[in-house]
C-alpha cells in the first residue's frame, strides 16, 4: 500500500525523466497531467499524488519503493562527516541540508566524500613528508584543539610564571599541612565570597562543575571524587586569581581563535590547579625519591594518578628539570584525546598508536602499569608504562570514563624510573602508527602506509594483513 503522507520526491522525479531522456511536456503527456504540474513537482511545491505514482510504476516498469524509498543515511552520515572537517572552519553545514543534498545529487554527495578523502589523505602525506610543522600553512583552518597542543610543545609545557605564583599560593595556604579541600574552600570563601557546594548529579544537570559570580556559588557534583573536587575547586582560583598573567600568555601565543584562546585559558588554569596541589620544588623532590612511582605521588598529593601524569610532563624549570617524559591518553576506541611529545619521540596528529604498543592492553589489566621497552624505526629506544585509569561518574545514569594512559623516557632515562626495574626482554619494535610506519612486515598492521598500495597473493596468506607493493 502506498504511504497516505505527502511525499516530495521532486529531484528523484526529475532524475529519472532525464535518465529517460524525456522533455517535461513529453513526461506529462504520458502520465496524463499538464507540464505545469509536473513541473511544480520536480520543484518539491507539489506532493506527488497516489494516483501519480501509480501511473509512474505502470508506465515506465518501476518498482515503487524505487520512488518511495528514503533518503540514503549512510550516504547522509558519510557527508556529513565530511562537511564537519575543521578544515572547513566556521562553514556549520546543518544535517538537513545535507539530506537535501543527498536527496537532489547522490553523485555529487559520492563526489563531495571523495574529494574529502582525498583531502584527509593528501595532509597526511604532508604530514609524513614534512612533519607537522607543514600544518601552518593550513592556517586558520587547523582546529583549535591542535593549535592549542602546538602552543604548549612551543613552550616545552611549561609556564614559569604560573608555577611559581602557585607555589607561593601553595605555602601561603599551607596545604601540605591542612586539608585542601577545606583550604581551598574558604579561599573562594574569604577571598571570592564564594560558597562551595557538593550537590547531586540530579541538580548538576550532567554538569561536573559550575561557578556563578553573582550569586556566589560554586557547585560541584557529588559524583567528583575527592581528588577531583580538590582540583576544581584549585581550577576556579586559578581562572579568578591568575587571569591577567594567562590573558598575557595567550595575548603573546598568538593564537588568534576565540575557540582556540578559550581552550588555551581553561588548559592554562587546569596548568596552574596542578601546579597549586603538586608545587614544583615538592613535587620533584618527591618524584626523584619515589622514582616517579605515579602511584604513590598521588597518595602522597591527594591527587589522582592521571593529574600526576600531567604534572610529571611540565617538569621542565630551568636548572631543576625532571625525566623529560612523553603522554598520551587513549579510550577504550583508541582515540587519542590528549598527548605531549618529548625528545625524539613525537605523536602523529592523525591517526591512532601502534597496535603493539601495550597501551592498548591496560584496560585489561587495570590493577597495575604495564611496563614494556619499545624501538622505533630510526633504532630509538623508550622505556613505556601504560596504566588504566577512570573519571568521574560512576553510576547507571552516568558510566564511569576509562582511559588509558601512557608514558615513556628515552632509555637512558630507565634507572631512574622504578618501571625500569620492571622491563625484561628485548624491545618490541614499533612505530608511529600504521599511517606512518614503514615496518611493511609486521603482522600488526591495519593498512599500508601513506603512498603506498596493498596488494594480495592470492595463492597464499601470510601473517599481516597487508603485503605492500612499492609506490
């Protein structure tokens, strides 16, 4: 039975009488209606008619639900996908015209994801050839989460004038002999006649924090762990009290993106939390003497062993510098959401990390860092450990977050890292991620690298996925 809804198939109705090579007055003829009607049709400012589509069916052999069928949404994702690129800026193209899009041309559409991919491919490449550095002359166009990350390699993640103004803060409040939380707490207090309150997940409004100036308060959510209600609340006083000096860094980082400077502030104040609860001077100190142990720093801090992650990345003072220590943060899809290159070692922007890395395997084994030494391409060696780790949430409403996360020093560095004493066995080669590496026999591989064919053997299978032909 036909559907009784109005349909508008106007493009698909102009599609087949071109694909029939008929003239409106011709089309119209056959089908018993006037030009003019078939014409208002095709322009979608008539519905199509039971009785017109019937007479479609019989006249040219159709099926109906070759008329009738919906929009194609694979084809409708895959565009839209395309069309969100950060290459493309601020050009937010809505999902419903993408649907017209797909509706009016699906050749176009077809046409549009390949250009798109050919893109994607081709800044890869770019990135393989020249580094990514290459990516400025993309502009404005590269997305503010990048630009952001590239502004903090720039400054080797670390930022002098906030760490000491938070470590001045830090004995000024005591806190490594109160509570901070309560500390900090009536530093909002006293100082931003502010009140802290822990409120329900029902009243947050899947909101972890919120501050209101003019009415004073700052909520936080009760699903916050103790760790984590101790670094909002540092963050808050961090946007309130370091303001000028992080507008100045942002002013003289040249970013020149409101999204981009606004990310650059939040990072910048998260930067100062950290530095508040785990002031620089203590917290090498106890580094050295734990031997970077991630979790015993965040017994002995009160933070949470991803917060000390961070914190063992920005130990970069002049004169007082810690293991120079690369990161990384993975979900459980393998998508990177944070990272920090250090040395030689460098992440790529695109793609994922090798599959042999054992990052991957931390969240199956949650209850200890995963030690593994690696060996890149050029013969560089690493000492790696890989830790699970969760956020906040936690109830049927609100899963709790798992990461991973992941971190390594040049292995000259590995006496001084209690993981040292952990690794055994010879290094397991591998490489930037599979866009990049050219490791062509690893039995890992997803596909080949950039420039590069696959090709099959059809008399035998071997071990990797993939056999690559040369370029």
């Amino acid at each position: 039975m036909v559907n009784s809804e109005k349909m508008f198939i106007g493009p698909r109705l102009r599609r087949l009488r071109q694909s029939l090579n008929l003239t409106q007055a011709r089309m119209a003829d056959e089908l018993g209606i006037s030009a003019s009607y078939l014409n208002l049709m095709e322009r979608n400012q008539r519905s199509l008619s039971a009785k017109v589509l019937l007479r479609l069916s019989d006249t040219y052999d159709l099926e109906l639900s070759e008329l009738t069928s919906g929009t194609d949404q694979q084809l409708v994702g895959e565009l839209y996908d395309a069309l969100r690129d950060p290459a493309l800026s601020d050009a937010r193209v809505p999902k419903s015209e993408v649907e017209d899009v797909v509706g009016a041309s699906p050749a176009t559409a077809r046409a549009l994801i390949q250009l798109h991919q050919r893109y994607t491919e081709l800044t890869r490449r770019l990135v393989r050839e020249e580094g990514e550095d290459a990516l400025s002359a993309l502009g404005s166009n590269v997305p503010a989460r990048d630009r952001v990350r590239d502004f903090l390699q720039s400054q080797r993640n670390y930022f002098d004038s906030l760490d000491r103004a938070a470590e001045k803060l830090h004995t000024e409040l005591a806190l490594h002999r109160v509570d901070p939380l309560t500390a900090l707490s009536e530093r909002m207090r006293d100082q931003h006649r502010t009140v802290v309150r822990v409120l329900p997940p029902d009243v947050m409004a899947d909101m972890l924090r919120y501050y209101d100036q003019h009415s004073g308060r700052l909520n936080l959510s009760e699903l916050l762990p103790a760790a984590s209600r101790r670094f909002q609340l540092a963050f808050q006083i961090g946007m309130l009290e370091q303001r000028h000096d992080i507008d100045t860094l942002i002013a003289n980082s040249k970013l020149a993106r409101t999204d981009a400077e606004r990310l650059a502030r939040t990072t910048l104040a998260s930067y100062f939390a950290a530095a508040l609860l785990m002031p620089y001077g203590r917290f090498l100190s106890a580094a050295e003497s734990l031997r970077y142990d991630i979790d015993a720093l965040a017994h002995r801090f009160g933070t949470s062993a991803e917060q000390v992650a961070h914190r063992l990345t920005t130990l970069n003072r002049l004169g007082e510098r810690g293991v120079p220590l690369f990161f990384v943060r993975v979900d459980i899809a393998g998508n990177i959401s944070k990272r920090f290159s250090q040395g030689r070692f460098v992440f790529p922007r695109f793609g994922g990390v090798c599959p042999r890395w054992d990052i991957h395997a931390a969240f199956a084994s949650p209850d200890r860092p995963l030690v593994q030494t690696v060996e890149m391409p050029d013969g560089a060696r690493y000492l790696t450990f890989a830790k699970r780790v969760t956020r906040s949430g936690g109830t049927l409403q609100s899963p709790t977050q798992r990461f991973a996360i992941g971190l390594g020093c040049d292995i000259a560095h590995a006496s001084r890292l209690v993981y040292g004493d952990l690794a055994a066995g010879d290094p397991t080669p591998i490489g930037p991620n599979c866009y990049l590496c050219e490791r062509t026999a690893c039995s890992a591989r997803a596909h080949p690298p950039l420039g590069r064919d696959a090709t099959h053997d059809e008399r035998a299978r071997g071990l990797g996925s993939v056999i690559l032909a040369k370029p």
